[in-house]
C-alpha cells in the first residue's frame, strides 16, 4: 500500500488549495478514504471522511462547509478542496485507508499566512 500527498503549500487567509493523494497497492475502490491533519505536538485530527462510492462525506465541524472531499476510483485518487483557509488550518495533511493495515504517507504541508 502507497499513499502519495501533494497540493499543499503556501496560502493566504481566505485563499484555495486543491489536496490529491495518490493511492496504489491495493485495490483503491473497494475502501473507504479520510483525510487527517496534524499540527506539531497535537494527535493527528480526522478532517474528512468519504465512502467508497463517494455518496457518503463527514468532516470535522471546523471545516463544514469550506472544504470537500472526492474521489475518482479510476484514477485511485482522493482530493480535499480546501476554500476559506484560515491559519488555524495550517498543518501537515495525511490521507489514510480504511479497513486495512497500511503506513502512513509523507503528507502535505499546509500553511495559511499573510
């Protein structure tokens, strides 16, 4: 199993980026994906969540409503629009799997400031 972050970067408040993350090793369809984020010295914090067909999505309440969750199971990618930023939305973002033991990615950093 090998999860591929990209798309972070440098980002002022109020601003856009497009997260992607890039699955191979297994069978990416038949299992459901989430999106993390971590900050240092804080636990990893669930942020999004999206079921295998993509009809169902949950995210954490700070982001409802700014960012979204997709997939595309041809191209075993899973994205997360992130609009609105706010510092408080900096961090490293990792996706992860769910259902089956995998390692976790490099993640992407994000990092909102003026």
């Amino acid at each position: 199993v090998q999860l591929v972050e990209s798309g972070g970067g440098l980002v002022q408040p109020g601003g856009s980026l497009r997260l992607s993350c890039a699955a191979s090793g297994f069978t990416f369809s038949n299992y459901p994906m989430k999106w993390y984020r971590q900050v240092p010295g804080k636990e990893r914090e669930l942020v999004a969540f999206i079921s295998i067909t993509g009809r169902t999505t949950t995210y954490l309440d700070s982001v409802k409503g700014r960012f979204t969750i997709s997939r595309d199971n041809v191209k075993s990618t899973v994205y997360l629009q992130m609009n609105s930023l706010h510092p408080d939305d900096t961090a490293v973002y990792y996706c992860a799997l769910v259902g089956r033991p995998f390692d976790w990615g490099q993640g992407t950093q994000v990092t909102v400031s003026s």
